[in-house]
C-alpha cells in the first residue's frame, strides 16, 4: 500500500516523483553540482534524457525541492560557457566591516581565540585553493573555509535531516526559515534583499537527507550581509513560533465561508516517493507525499527543527577571496548561543541493504483522455549500485562507463534503445551518486504495452554485449578527454563556482566521510587513466558492469500504465476525507475556521511595516567599487600578429581565440562564411 501510495505521486502533473525513481538525482534537473565527481561532471555536460515528466525540471535532482528566490541569472542551470578571460578574475572587493578589534593574530590563533580547532588543512591543487576544516568546540559545527583568489563568494550551511515519514518536514522548514527571523522579521525577507543585494546566487536546497541554504557575491559587504541573513534564517526562524507560517508552507484547511466545501491549502502540498529504498530514509519522500501531509502537526514541526537544525548537526562551507579570520568571528557569534546536542549521531544515513532478488511494481498514473493511451507506457529499470560508499576511483570509473554508454548520440546504450522505436525518449538518469548509495537507473517512456518486456530486454542484451566485447577504442578516448577536460576546467556558467564544490564535498562530508577527497580528483584520475592503458578499456569496465548490474540482484522493475481516470478517482477520494472532517465540524468549529483562513490570508495580503523593512541590509553606492575587475593583460606578437595573453589560473587548459579581420570582404559573401566554421 505504501509503494501504491508513492508510485501515485510519482506521475502528478507537478511532481518530481518520476525523477526521484527513474533518474535519481537531487530534486533539480540541471542539477546544482553534486556530491561527487561523476556528478560534477554531468552537471556540466548533462544529457538530454527525458523523465516521465516534463514539468519536472525545476526539481532537483539534483533530489531535492529547490525554492527559487534568486534572480534569473542565479537560478540559471543552463551551464553556459565562460569566456576565458573572466574565468578566475581577482576581486576588487570591499573590507569587511566587523572584524572584532581584540580578535588578532595568526589565523590558527584567531580561530583558537574565537573557539574553533583545526582539524586539517590541504591545498587543492585541482581548483587553487587552500582549505581548512574546522571544529567549533562548543558546539561541534562543522566548517569548511576555502580560500583562493575567486571573487565570486559563498556560503552554505547543511544540516542533516533524514525524514522519518512522508508529511515533508525538511521540504516545509526550508521554505518556513526563510519567512522572517529574529533579526530579520518580515514576512519573506529575501524578496526584499534582493532589492539591494548584488547576490549571485540566493536559494535552498531539499535533499532526501540533508538541507542546504548557500548564497553567493562578489560584493564582500553584500556577502556578509546575505550570511547573516541566511544564518538568523535557519538558527532564529519565526515559523517556530509562527502556526500561520506553518499553514502557509505546510498545509491547513481552507473556508471561506460555512457553507462551502473544505479544501487543503499550503505550499508544500504535492511531491514524490522512492522505490529503490524501502528500508531507510530514502524510502519515504522528504518533499512530502500529499496523502500524508495533513497527518503533519504544528509541534512535529516545531520540534524537528529544534532537533536537526543545530550548529552539532551543522556542516558551513565558505569560499572565495574574503577574510578567513572575519568569516570564523561571524560564525562564533551565532554558534556561542548553543550546547552541542545528540543531533549528529541521531540523523546519521543508515544504509539500505541490498535485495536478494529483484522486484517488479506496475502502477498507474494519471493520463489525458483522447490520445493513443496504448502507446504511453513507461518502463524503467533501477539498480541500488553497493549497500556502502565507493571509493573515489571507483566514482570515476563508473562515471567514464556511464558516459560512454549513454553521454553522447552516438553512445551504444542510448543509441540502441532510441532506434529500436520501442519508445519515444529514454527515462532515467543514467549513474547518480550523490546519496549515500549510488544508483543506476535506464528505460523508455511511450511504449505500447506489449513492447514492455522487449524493452527490458534489450536493456539488458545491450548491457551484457557492452560486457562481453567492451567499447570502441575511439569512444574511449574521447570519452577520457571529454570527462578529464570538464573536470578541468569545472565551467558552471553563471552558477558560483564554489557552490559547485561545496556540493560535491558536501557528498561525502554529510555522510562523515573526508570532505576534502572529492575536490582532489588528479590522482585518482591518473590512476584510472593509468589502468586503462595498462590493462585495456574493457577489463576495467566490463567487471563493473557485471557487478554493479548484471550480477546485482537489487533491481527495481517500475512499469508505469496510463490511466484516464485515476485523477478523477484521486480527487474523489480526497473529497471524501474533507466531507467526513467537515461533517465531524459543529457550527462554532465551522465558523472559526472560516475566521482563521480570512485571518490567514489577510495576514499575507497586508505589507511588512516600515520598521520591519529597515532590518534588511543593503548596499549603497559607497559600498560597490569604482574600478572595474582588472584583468592581467600581457601584449606580443606572433609573426606579424598582434597576441594579447591573459595569465590566469584554468588548470592546464589553454584557451584561445583567434579573431581576423573581414573588413575586405564583400558584403554579399559574409552571410556565407559560417560555412567554413
């Protein structure tokens, strides 16, 4: 009954549900970078495979529920490259502005002084920083600072919040914290701090086990000024306080007057489940799933929060070129308000163990009337890849494999599959190892249902052909240089380059595993590179996939069968469960309610008064810098022509452009030129 319950939501029309089973990633579809390697790799050069939803892309996968606050241009996922001469550009930046004036020193010194121990400190060659980990003594908090020459800073505190259940308390806090705090009381504070933030990105992150709220600025002010926002947010919301908070995000019942139907209302109202874990927390939907949500009370809320949203079950990351010591002093002002708690060992990841056979679920969802319901069958297979982590060079492998097999159009797997015409687009996300446990997931959606079992079928042939007789020397080779080069280069367009890292060592750290590793690719890199040439393409990746997938007995068969009235019958039932609690409701019970939503709403509708407004932070013109980035500009010449060299750090890539004059050319022949591209 309970996978009956998931797989329903799994096909809602604004569900992300079929994401979570059929390509398992964070809840965002580009998705913000992710927890590993082969993670960052793909959120670079992500493949054009559809889910069986198309209304899913603003849920990551990535697994998580995004909330989009930030502009345009921050929430863009569309990783877009970026020139070269803006790739590592040093910061004309402000000071910061309350170093505290007895704190000073050596920066081991001021962290003493300011209650953090050091607990390692490496250089990342991979991305030219410095990285130092901390312990907040107090508290046990967690810190990551990172520090290099970028600009572009950020900020991102973790909490682990592995749901019990399905009523979406991590998905309703991370809207909740962010609806007025102690410091900052307005309704939606950061609708207002966009209007004077430079913020290059602003958002939060619902994973199935852990909450992210990061932020990002080239503005060392505005920087500051979106920490401690974000920092008041999640350690001082008014939601613990605030039961409308609660309704607004969460759920309630709605009436606007006695004598009308009852309906459900609140934000966090509609999302998605999981098959492949059933027996962990994985298994039940930290989004929430729509039948269990209104089970959710105000005092579960209240206290789930209290318990996962605290500095010892906290991970902080900073980055970029501001003060290390400032970002130590900000961070001490609010975790000296705690005493470490039993946070962390209480929300640690248990994994799932592995299925001694597999399992086959066949579920409906809902579907259009009219069309040829015949053809419109999904059918995906999913495996649960290890019951443990793996190790990094494992990660890259496994990575390699799943873009040779399904990263281009011309991959065999992908390939294969779309021209069988067994279906229109291929579901499922390939390889996702952003969770404790890695997965692999692949299928067809618009298949006829006597086309299901060749599906599968092939599915697998395909698979044990690619075991026996490996992979075109070619493809592997360009294969190497593809994933090696986006490694390298780690272009995210307009998404914050230190977000991408805090992400991917955020995989491994929220698991208690080493948050440096997964920033420290070369040396597994070198080794793999190594083996392949070594010992051939095929005897590296055919034993991965006769044990990860052909001999892993944890497959999850999911068959999804179009339906025409199952949201009608969805409807009914849900109807039914409100008629019953108004028929349970007296007069005076009806009537407050109806008090209570006009209450609610009038409390959304009316503005934040003038003095809340002036609590937000914003810069002014003094506080942005007068000078433009400089850019290192080194003028020669190569054989008569002109060469402009800009020494910048891009980590063995060379970039270059060539640019030639067209001035002779006659104006009718320009429109042909393209042709010689």
């Amino acid at each position: 009954m309970e996978r009956a319950v998931l797989l329903r939501s799994l096909t809602s029309s604004s569900s992300s549900a079929c994401t979570r089973i059929l390509s398992h990633r964070c809840l965002t579809r580009r998705r913000p970078s992710s927890s590993s390697s082969i993670s960052a790799f793909k959120q670079r050069h992500h493949r054009t495979i559809s889910t069986l939803n198309n209304n899913t892309n603003k849920h990551t996968s990535l697994r998580h529920h995004l909330r989009w606050i930030s502009t345009s241009n921050s929430c863009s996922l569309d990783l877009k490259r970026t020139p070269f001469y803006s790739l590592s550009p040093r910061a004309i930046a402000t000071s910061p502005q309350h170093i505290s004036p007895d704190v000073g020193g050596s920066q081991d010194d001021v962290a003493e002084k300011l209650g953090f121990e050091k607990v390692s400190e490496q250089v990342i060659n991979e991305c030219k920083s410095k990285a130092v980990l901390y312990k907040h003594k107090k508290t046990g908090a967690e810190v990551m600072s990172v520090l290099n020459d970028d600009e572009n800073k950020v900020f991102g505190i973790v909490f682990r919040t592995p749901p019990k259940d399905s009523m979406g308390i991590p998905h309703i806090l991370e809207h909740s914290v962010l609806c007025g705090s102690r410091k900052y009381p307005l309704k939606e504070p950061f609708v207002e701090l966009l209007k004077g933030s430079l913020n290059t990105f602003l958002n939060a992150f619902t994973y199935p086990d852990r909450t992210c709220y990061p932020v990002a600025s080239t503005n060392t002010k505005d920087f500051y000024n979106l920490v401690d926002v974000y920092l008041d947010a999640v350690f001082f919301p008014n939601c613990v306080e605030d039961f409308q908070t609660f309704q607004q995000e969460g759920w309630h019942y709605e009436l606007n007057n006695p004598s009308e139907e009852i309906s459900y209302k609140g934000v966090v109202f509609n999302e998605m489940k999981g098959a492949l874990f059933p027996d962990n927390t994985y298994g039940v939907d930290s989004g929430g799933d729509p039948q269990v949500i209104p089970k959710l009370t105000f005092e579960e809320f209240k206290d789930f929060h209290q318990k996962y949203y605290h500095p010892t079950n906290a991970r902080i990351w900073f980055y970029g070129d501001d003060d290390a010591n400032e970002r130590l002093h900000i961070l001490s002002e609010y975790l000296d308000s705690f005493d470490a708690n039993t946070a962390s060992s209480e929300s640690k990841i248990k994994p799932q163990k592995l299925f001694s056979k597999p399992i086959r679920i066949v579920e409906k969802y809902p579907a259009g009337e009219g069309s040829d319901l015949k053809k419109k069958n999904m059918v995906c297979l999913n495996w649960l890849l290890s019951d443990k982590p793996l190790d990094l060079e494992t990660e890259l492998a496994l990575g390699f494999l799943d873009h040779l097999m399904l990263g281009t159009p011309a991959s065999p797997l992908r390939r294969i599959l779309l021209e069988s015409g067994l279906g229109d687009a291929i579901v499922g996300g390939g390889v996702e190892d952003e969770l404790l446990q890695p997965q692999f997931s692949i299928g067809l959606k618009g298949v006829s249902e006597e086309d299901i079992q060749k599906v599968e079928e092939l599915v697998m042939s395909t698979l044990k052909k690619l075991a026996e007789e490996g992979f075109d020397t070619d493809a592997v080779e360009a294969s190497m240089n593809t994933i090696e080069f986006s490694l390298r280069e780690n272009n995210t367009g307009s998404f914050p380059r230190g977000l991408s890292l805090m992400l991917r060592s955020i995989g491994k750290w929220i698991y208690d595993m080493d948050p440096f590793e997964p920033l420290k690719y070369e040396k597994p890199l070198t080794s793999l590179k190594a083996r392949i040439a070594d010992e051939g393409s095929k005897a590296v990746f055919s034993p991965l996939l006769q044990k990860f997938i052909l001999n892993n007995p944890h497959c999850v068969t999911i068959e999804m069968q179009p339906d025409p009235e199952k949201d009608s019958r969805d409807e009914a039932a849900e109807k039914e469960i409100l008629e019953k609690v108004k028929a349970s409701m007296t007069e005076e019970d009806l009537a407050e309610l109806a008090r209570a939503t006009q209450e609610l709403r009038l409390k959304q509708e009316t503005p934040d008064p003038p003095e809340a407004l002036r609590s937000v932070p914003s810069l002014s013109l003094h506080d942005i810098p007068k000078k433009p980035i400089y850019v290192p500009v080194e003028i020669g010449e190569i054989n008569g022509a002109r060469v402009l060299q800009h020494d910048l750090f891009t980590n063995d890539v060379l970039y270059a452009e060539v640019v030639f004059n067209m001035g002779s050319l006659k104006q009718e022949l320009l429109p042909l030129v393209p042709l010689f591209w």
